[in-house]
C-alpha cells in the first residue's frame, strides 16, 4: 500500500503525519507493507532519519522521494549518507521534471550510491522503456511511475490505471500477478471490445468513409 504526505509545517508534523498513518495500516493489517511517498517534504535528512528511527519494526517497502532533491549541489552524498544509516531502502524518480536528463540523472545516482530502488517514467512509453533497461543493467530495483501500463523492475507500481478505471471497455480481464499485468495469449491485441460498453461511454461518434476512387 502507498500512502501519500501532506504539507504540514513543522519537522515534527511532517513525521507524525506519516508515521500515524503507518501505524494505523498495520493496526489493522501488520502483515501488509507501506511505502510512504514523503514527496521531498521531510527536506532534511535528520528529519528522515527521526522518521526511520520511528518506523522500526514495521513493514515497509521503501522511503519514497524523502528529502529535497537538490540537495549538496546535485552531488547527491546527503541522499547516500541517509541511505548508510537507516535500514529503509530508499526510493526517487530518476527524472521528475527533466526526462530528457533521466539517463544521466539515474547513472549519476548510481555512481553516488544514492538509492535502492530508481522509479522511472519518460514522456512516453518507450522513454519509460530506456530507463527501465538502464536501471535494470545497473543492477537497480525499482518500478515504473505509470498511470496505465508500464515495467515494474523489482517492485510493484502504484496500484492505479486500468485496476482504478470504471470501465476497460473490454470483456476479459486485466491480471495482474507479481507487480505487473500478463500479457494475453488470445488472438490479435487479446481483448474484445465490449461494444455495449462503449456506447455507453461514447462522447462522440465520427464515421470514416474510404474513398473508392483511390
């Protein structure tokens, strides 16, 4: 399960608004891992490291995006220096506002050891594909950052897309085993389109006529 911060003020704010939510997850499902996407909002890594300090003997999956990005100059040793002393992997999105830097951003982080798990996601597919490949041959963990489809790495994405739509508009279903969807071994694309589905989503209806005459 991912759970998401706010914008709470104070240090002290910032952690108790992700621990109390921790807390209340594994109250009711201790078996059940957390990855808490902190957003950059803890900002300094003392913050972080109260936090994981706090978090000790529950279940977590990773700390995503803890602290500020830019911190020492994009050198990234505060982000290493956090990652040697807690026992949380740590996770960040390898290209969050630059994609077309995401391949040095991700080897820069790499070389710095500065993460556990790279979250990747381009402007498009393919992009998204290029950096799954490089962290993969890095030998990193990670996931893809997806709102349909996309690699996983090692880790499951965000349990958002088709799991989140009202309708797929097709009849069979979407499984999803280990973190990612299988693919279909059914004729052609390997779905049928539910028409009755799509007449009732329609929002509008355009005929293409072919031309004889060409």
């Amino acid at each position: 399960m991912k759970t998401i911060t706010n914008r709470e003020e104070t240090p002290e704010q910032r952690i108790r608004y992700v621990t109390d939510r921790v807390e209340a997850i594994h109250d009711v499902l201790p078996e059940m891992s957390v990855r808490p996407d902190i957003r950059w909002r803890l900002r300094e890594v003392w913050v972080a490291q109260e936090l994981a300090c706090r978090l000790e003997g529950h279940l977590i999956d990773s700390l995503e995006s803890p602290i500020a990005m830019a911190t020492a100059a994009g050198t990234f040793s505060e982000w290493r220096r956090f990652r040697q002393v807690i026992g949380i992997p740590i996770a960040d999105h390898v290209s969050p506002y630059r994609p077309a830097l995401a391949r040095e951003n991700l080897v820069n982080r790499f070389r710095a050891e500065a993460l556990d798990y790279a979250i990747v996601g381009g402007s498009g597919y393919l992009d998204t594909l290029e950096q799954s490949h490089l962290a993969h041959s890095l030998g990193m963990g990670g996931w893809g950052q997806t709102v349909a489809y996309g690699p996983n790495l090692t880790q499951p994405y965000d349990m958002v897309g088709p799991l989140a739509w009202e309708h797929t508009l097709v009849r069979e279903d979407f499984p999803f085993v280990d973190g990612a969807f299988l693919v279909p071994d059914r004729p052609g694309l390997g779905y049928t389109l539910d028409h009755d589905a799509v007449a009732k989503y329609l929002a509008r209806d355009q005929v293409f006529e072919i031309d004889q005459r060409s």
